[in-house]
C-alpha cells in the first residue's frame, strides 16, 4: 500500500505515524505530505527516514490512501485532487463532515455504508467520537430520546500553538495566546467560534455529527469547556431513553462494545481520568448511575486520548476496514 499523510509534521500527523507503526499497517511505500515551509525536512517513519513532499508531488505519485491532517481549508483545496487521481482520502477536518455525499465513520459504528467509489471519507469531531462510541450501543439497546453533553476538552485539541500556551503559562513564560484567555488554572467555556444562537462551532458540530452517524430524532445539546489539561477529552453524559432499562444491561451494553472499556469502581475510586487514558486507543466509561430526577435517565462519564481514537487511531482504523473490506481501487495499480 502507497500511503500518503497529509499534514505529517502536525500534532495530529506525528500521531497517525506512530498509530500506523503500532498497528503494523502495511505500508510499502510512505509519503509525508506538508505545507511549502516544510517540504524538504526529514520525517522518520518505520525506523526509515523520509523527505517531506509538496501536495503536488503526492499526487503526482498517486497513493492508494491518504490520510489528511492540516485543516478544513486544505482540505477543501486539496482531497479533490488526489481523489482526482484515484487516491481514497480519509479527512481528519472539519471539511466534508456535513457534506451529504461523504460517509462520515466511526467503523465500530456505521463502517458498513463505506463503498468502494467513496473517494473521501470524513473523519468525525474528536468529540463527537468518544461520545457515540458509548451512545451507539445503548441506543440499539434502548433508544435514545435526549442527550446532554458537557465537555472538558484538552488543549491538544486546538494544536501546537494551544498546547504551547498552556505550557508557557505554567512557567510563567510570555506566549502569545492562542485562547482568548489564560488556560492555565483557568477553564474557558468556548470551543471554537460563537453562533448567533450562543451556540459554539464545536458544540454544533456534536449535535450534527450525532444526528449523521446516528439518528437524527436525538435530541441533543451540548456545552463545551475548554480545560488544563494537555491531552484527553471527558464529558460528562446524561442520556434519557425511550425504553425502561437496568443499570446491569447499560454496562453489559458497553462491555461488548468494541473499543470501549468499562472502568467503574466508585467504592475503589475507579473511574476513568484523561491522564490514565492517554496513549490508548480506548473509549473509557465510567460514573455509570442512574439519574432519579427523570425517568429512564442516565449519567455517564467518559474519557478519551482525542489525539488518539479521536483523531490519528479512527482514521488508522477507517483505512483498515477499507483494506479489510476490498474498498481500496486504485486504478493505477
């Protein structure tokens, strides 16, 4: 396989390298794909080193796949032209999310309205994923009605320069702010750009992306936070279901579900923490209780590495299922 990541020296690049080497991708052939200001600089990849490309040059070599990582704008530009040229694009932006003609996949989920003629597929919110990884199981279970949402999301999130922040903060170092605020002992109540509504750009993003890849009856609203923290996102989920449930089911539910794992002790203090996520490729749940102020509610709390299954791990994993699946037709080979 002719692999292309697009965005490769980015916070998220440098993680779908690291996430291809773990899992033994088979990649015969890398192309580390930047902007002009980095193209020539070395990339290591599979103990191998490798000279970052322009686009152009990427397609001239036409991938089978391409894995982009470098924004919704590049994106628009660019994961025409190597579909284009035959290559299967798999966007880690927001870009193509909401675009009726792209499947947008989390593959434990909804990987089987993939086709072969897909030539960009979206990758969802890093939000959005964690969330619907828990919800989907106990949707097919017991048919969500409403969903509230309260995110405590890490600056990784938001790139280097936010990250960087927070860092320099820390040391009472001068930064110039990539937030509107201090991050540093603080937390801030805004994910992306504000609405007319006072909704967020990204808690919008978790009410559509939920409503494409799961049901579009849900109810949902969210609040996003933006937290201290350097890498992992939690929320914090009350969920209220059509149907009578036990709380024995709800985690049977989960436990079955690939990719989750069930972390809820309360007498052991057991509950899941983005600094024993990070790193893992697994959604954690735990804080699984029944809310009693309404019927067949119930609260969740869930962690995740957002670098990992919320960006580079579900775009590894798309590719994988399209390997998998004989989605990949290159003609060109």
């Amino acid at each position: 396989m002719k692999i292309a990541v697009v965005g490769a020296t980015g916070l998220v690049g440098r993680e779908i390298l690291k996430v291809l080497e773990e899992r033994n991708f088979p990649v015969t052939e890398f192309i580390p794909v930047a902007s002009e200001q980095s193209v020539g600089k070395k990339i290591t990849f599979n103990q191998n080193e490798y000279t970052v490309v322009s686009a152009d040059a990427a397609i001239e070599l036409k991938p089978d796949i391409a894995i982009f990582s470098a924004g919704a704008t590049t994106s628009l530009e660019l994961a025409p032209k190597f579909a284009g040229a035959g290559t299967t694009v798999i966007d880690n932006s927001s870009a193509w999310r909401m675009n009726d003609d792209v499947p947008l996949i989390v593959p434990e989920i909804n990987g089987t309205v993939l086709k072969k003629d897909n030539k960009i597929i979206a990758n969802p919110n890093c939000s959005t994923i964690q969330l619907l990884m828990a919800l989907s199981p106990l949707h097919n279970g017991f048919k969500i009605k409403r969903v509230v949402v309260s995110t405590y999301q890490s600056v990784s999130g938001s790139g280097a320069k936010a990250v960087d922040q927070l860092m320099k903060e820390r040391k009472g170092e001068p930064v110039e702010k990539y937030y509107p605020h201090q991050i540093d002992l603080n937390v801030i109540p805004q994910g992306g750009d504000f609405t007319d509504d006072g909704y967020t750009t990204e808690e919008i993003k978790l009410l559509n992306e939920t409503h494409k890849i799961l049901d579009p009856d849900i109810r949902i609203t969210a609040t996003v936070v933006r937290v201290p923290v350097v890498n992992g996102h939690s929320e914090a989920v009350n969920i209220e279901f059509g149907e009578k449930f036990e709380l024995y089911d709800i985690k049977r539910l989960l436990g079955f579900m690939p990719g989750i794992v069930v972390f809820d002790i309360p007498e052991g203090n057991i509950y899941p923490m983005p600094v024993f996520c990070q790193g893992k490729d697994e959604v954690f749940v735990g804080r699984i209780r029944r809310d009693h102020s309404q019927p067949n509610s119930l609260n969740l709390w869930i962690v995740s590495d957002n670098l990992r299954k919320g960006a580079a791990t579900n775009a590894v994993q798309i590719a994988e299922y399209l390997l998998k699946n004989n989605l990949i037709d290159n003609p060109v080979h």
